[in-house]
C-alpha cells in the first residue's frame, strides 16, 4: 500500500520548492512524483504535437480561403468582361439590324413613294407622293433619286396637260412638284433644281405654249429662287443656282413679258419683280409666308462683297515656270487671267444692280418678323 503524501509534501509541491520537497518525501514518493511527471510531459508533447497539426491545418485552410477568394474575384472579373463584351457584340449587332431594317423601311417607303407619284389614273395619288418627296429631297442618300423622280414627273405632267394653259390639276401638279424639289438647305442641290427648267424650255420650243410656260417660270422663280435667297451664303452661290432661270428667259423673254432681245441685267431684274410680286400676294393673304425672309436674305446678298479673283497661272504656262526666260510670259498670263476674272464681277455686279433695287425697296417695306426673348416671333 502506497504511503499516503503529507501536507508538507503538498505545501512543497503548491510551492514549487524541490529543496523542501526532497526534504519532506521519501524515496517512494519521490519516484511517484517522478513518473507522474514523466506522464505529464510525455502527455504536454503528445498534446503540442496534435496542435501543430491544428494549426497547420488552421493555417492551410486560411490559404485556401485567401486562395478561393483571389480565383472568385478573378472569376467574377473575367465573367464582367465577357457579358460585358458580349454585351457590347449584342449592341452592335441590335445596331446594325436595326440600320439594315430602318434603310429597308426606308427603300420600301420611297418605293411605294415612287408608285404614288406616277399613278397615271388618280391625279390626286400623284399629289401625295410628289408631297411625300419632299421628304427625300433632303435626304443625303434619297436626294438625287427625288430630284430625278420630281423632273420627270414635271415632264410627264406638262405632257399630259394637252390644252392652251395649264389648267388647274396640272398647275397644282407642277406647283407641289417644284416645291417639293425646293425643299432643301443645300444651295448646290438647288442649283441641280433649277437647271430643270429645261423640260420647260423644251416644252416651249416645241408646242409654243408662252401661256404655260410662264406659269411654270414664275413657280419656279417663287420656289428656287426664293428658297435660294433664304439658304445660299454667297452671291456666286446664289447666282448659280438663279443661271439656268436667267438664260431661260433671256432665251425665251416672252415668258416674263420681256422683248427680244433681253439683256442678263433685264432677265434678273424681271425675275426679282417676279418674285415680289408672287411674294406680295402671298403676303396679302396669308400670315405664314417667308417671303419677308425672302426679301432681307436676298438683300442682304447684294451687300456682300464678291470674293477676290485668284491670281493663277494656267496649268500649261505654270510648268514653264522653270524656265527663267518664261517667268514674264507667266506673270503676264495671270495678269491678263486677273484682269478679265475682275471685269467678269463687275459685270455680274452690273447684273445684279436691278434686282437688288428691287429687292432692298421691298425688304425695307416688308422687314422679317422681329424675335422675341425666346425666339418667338411677335
């Protein structure tokens, strides 16, 4: 039976005093003591084992964490980029389905346009795709097939109306058709207009109808000319487009109630009175007319100054520029190139002196609508 273990071996032990505990004990209770300490370390050691691979372990699974963490937000990151790059495929294809469907909408429209507008049998189909053109005149891609359509179909109309005159169908025929080729902002595609008035010119000269034809001139005038006086910058521009009308009537003066012969300076002239007398009856009866602006654009054209003439060589004399014995024969072509370029201006000026009189007497009489505060007109 094993010695039981005194107070004073406890007191040594709680103590932790190995002099007093080697001084209570005996033997036996020292080799007890002994192996219970054995069994205590080998049991700490057995315990630190186990928590290193606790820790390891511990460890382990915060990388793998910190590891399944970075391979989500990669994961996340390249699924962004994807859908955001298939997004944007998406959109692009949406876009360009819906700029083939729209082109097609609009090729169907100006085709069912084009069977309005040259119904034989209903007059009044006509007038609705002549009207419906108007709407291709201005634009970039349709504006030239419009243009097309609408000259022919001033030809066709003036073909079909057999009598002396124009009588009323065909008068409101050619007036939507020639509106509807004035119906843009580019002064160049209105030049392309006005030189239609030769299917007029062509009319004339072959049937003699002077009656007709100057109907058909004074819309033409009223139209072109008056749209032209509203959107063209330039004097040269403006002219350009006024040419084909000008050398019509200088051709054929009995159109505008002219004598042959008819002067350039006459024919403009005549075609500004034209175009205030039209205006001024559109004044009279309605109170939505442009022609004030008509007026003040044309007006304010004759006071711009026309640009300078370039003082260049002909290509075939520039080369000869090499040559030190050409240089005077150079400096005298252009010269002489200069000179009649200056005097070509000073008669377009002569040309025009009538027709801006006119014009600047009645632009002071009928002056544009003043703006209001916010762009209204009172």
């Amino acid at each position: 039976m094993a010695t039981p273990v005194s107070d004073d071996v406890r007191k040594a032990i709680a103590a932790k005093d190995p002099f007093a505990l080697s001084t209570a004990a005996d033997k036996e209770q020292m080799d007890r003591l002994r192996s219970a300490e054995e069994l205590i370390e080998a049991d700490r050691r057995r315990l630190q084992s186990t928590n290193r691979f606790a820790v390891a372990a511990q460890i382990l699974v915060g990388w793998v964490a910190i590891l399944g963490f970075v391979v989500n937000a990669y994961q996340s990151y390249t699924n962004k980029q994807q859908a955001e790059r298939q997004s944007q495929v998406d959109q692009d294809r949406w876009s360009k389905e819906f700029q083939r469907a729209r082109e097609a909408d609009k090729y169907r429209a100006f085709f069912e346009t084009t069977v309005l507008a040259t119904d034989t049998a209903n007059y009044d189909k006509r007038l609705v795709g002549y009207a419906l053109l108007q709407e291709f005149v201005t634009d970039a891609e349709y504006s030239s097939k419009a243009m097309l359509m609408l000259e022919e179909s001033l030809a066709q109309e003036l073909r079909r109306n057999t009598g002396q005159g124009i009588d009323e169908a065909h008068r409101n025929a050619v007036v939507a058709i020639v509106t509807a080729l004035s119906e843009t902002r580019d002064c160049g595609a209105l030049a392309r207009a006005a030189r239609s008035i030769d299917k007029v010119a062509q009319r004339l000269s072959k049937y003699g109808d002077i009656e007709e034809a100057s109907e058909v001139f004074d819309v033409y005038v009223r139209r072109l000319v008056g749209q032209a006086a509203e959107v063209c910058t330039t004097m040269p521009d403006f002219r350009t487009v006024r040419r084909p009308l000008r050398d019509t009537l200088v051709k054929a003066p009995k159109i505008g109630d002219l004598k042959f012969p008819t002067t350039p300076e006459e024919a403009n002239t005549r075609m500004a009175e034209i175009l205030r007398d039209r205006c001024l009856t559109d004044v009279a009866v309605s109170g939505a007319t442009d022609c004030p602006d008509i007026f003040a654009g044309y007006a304010k054209l004759c006071d711009q100054p026309d640009p300078p003439p370039k003082e260049v060589a002909p290509a075939s004399t520039a080369k000869s520029k090499v040559d030190a014995g050409n240089v005077r024969e150079v400096k005298a072509v252009t010269s002489k190139d200069a000179a009649a370029a200056a005097s070509q201006l000073a008669a377009n000026r002569q040309a025009d002196t009538g027709g801006c009189a006119v014009m600047k007497e009645v632009s002071a009489r009928y002056p544009p609508p003043a703006a209001g505060p916010s762009g209204s007109s009172h």
